[in-house]
C-alpha cells in the first residue's frame, strides 16, 4: 500500500504575515525528528524488556524463523553480534542520527523548491545562473553553506551562533563517516573537525548527549530559516502545498 505523508494543515487568513509553506515543512521536519528519537528509545526499552520476558528470546527466535530466517543464520547472527558487540551497542544513536539529519535534507530541499517556484513574486531581479544552479542543488551541499545560500536567494539574514554552526558543520562530518566509512575515523573527518581526542581509523562514538545536542541544533536552524523565509514570501500564491 503506497504511503504519502500530507504535510501539517496551517489555517490562512488575508491579513497573515507569512506564507504557510516554509512553516509546514519547519513543523513537519521537527515532528519527525523528535518522533525518531522517541522511537529509538521506546523500541530500545521495548526490547530489552521483552527479551528478558521468560521465553523471550526464544520466541524472537521462533518469529524469525517462521519468517525464512534459517537456523544457520540465526547462530552466526548472534556469533557476530558477541564478537563485534562493543561497535553494534551504538546502532541506535547511530541511526537516529542519520534519520534525522536526512529530515534536515528533506527540509531544506523542499524549502529550496519553494523559492525557485515563488521568487518571481518577490523579487524583480532573477538570481544569476550560479546562484540559481546552487539553490537547485542546495540539498547536496554542507549546512553552513545552504544556510548562505538561502540568504542570497531570499535577501534575508539568518543569524546562527557560532556554536551551533559548529555543531552543524560537526553532525554532517560524522553522519558522512557512518555512511561511507562505517564510523570510522578518516584523515578528511580529523582535518575538518572541530572536536579532538580521535586516531584515524578510531571508531567515532558519540553519547546520547552530543546526539541531543545536534538535535537541538537542527531544531534551533529550522526555526531559524523558516521564519524569515515565510515572512519574505507572504504574498507568494497559496498553491496546494499542503500534499508536500
């Protein structure tokens, strides 16, 4: 069954200030990420508990091989996971961390559709072939330079401390790791990291708190570009944007 996801109904009314689109894809990217946290964390609780349920790890086992897990692959499973256990304790933080740094992309990706669709009615002036190639393709590049590229294409300023940026700039470099180097530490990510303490070809662990913390900081960006954005672009036409 095909699954569309209908973006958040904002109510309109002819004296409004902002235009509903940048404000629905904020919303909905701030909901799916604190929904991705909530459910790495229910489904971690969940289970543990329910293996140590009596019978508990049998009955999963049951489960996967009524499902075409064979027997073999069920004891090599767990052969691997004891002998690598100390690199697969983090999968959890590791793929909240790349789910809701891809809501970002799906974000400002959509955020930068909406202005090549509506600048027209803002601006008299078109935006140079270069710049117009770099909002296309603002969903390939770094945060901190997208954040710049929203600014050109909008004439808005968008004010992001220091320290968030750093945080930005540090959760692409470690969302890359894990998914072209398997977390490990490589001479690109220690010539452009902030941080310190790591050895090339070292695992790059991170604790719930430096994940809570990119988190905040993606939250803090969101708001930050999708309000000015909106208030720039009131009198866009209210198009059906609400499918996304």
């Amino acid at each position: 069954m095909p699954i569309k996801i209908p973006l958040p109904n904002i109510t309109t009314e002819p004296s409004a200030k902002a235009h509903p689109f940048p404000l629905q894809v904020a919303y909905q990217t701030q909901e799916f990420m604190q929904a991705t946290l909530f459910h790495a964390m229910f489904s971690n609780v969940a289970a543990g508990e329910y293996v140590r349920l009596p019978n508990g790890l049998s009955g999963i086992r049951t489960t996967l091989v009524d499902q075409g897990m064979s027997a073999q692959l069920w004891e090599d499973g767990w052969k691997y996971l004891q002998k690598y256990q100390e690199y697969f304790s983090q999968a959890i933080l590791r793929s909240v961390l790349i789910s809701i740094r891809s809501h970002w992309d799906w974000y400002v990706r959509k955020l930068g559709e909406f202005i090549s669709q509506n600048r027209q009615f803002v601006f008299n002036v078109p935006l140079s072939k270069t710049d117009s190639d770099k909002l296309q393709k603002i969903g390939f590049k770094e945060i901190t330079l997208q954040i710049k590229i929203l600014e050109k294409s909008c004439d808005v300023s968008i004010p992001i401390e220091a320290s968030t940026s750093g945080l930005l700039h540090e959760i692409s470099l470690v969302r890359n790791l894990g998914l072209h180097n398997r977390w490990e530490v490589d001479a690109f990510y220690l010539s452009k990291t902030k941080t310190s303490g790591w050895l090339l070809n070292e695992v790059r662990n991170f604790d719930a708190v430096e994940l809570q913390s990119w988190h905040a900081a993606l939250v803090n960006t969101i708001n930050k570009t999708s309000i000015p954005i909106a208030i720039k672009f009131k009198d866009s036409p209210l198009r059906t944007f609400r499918d996304g």
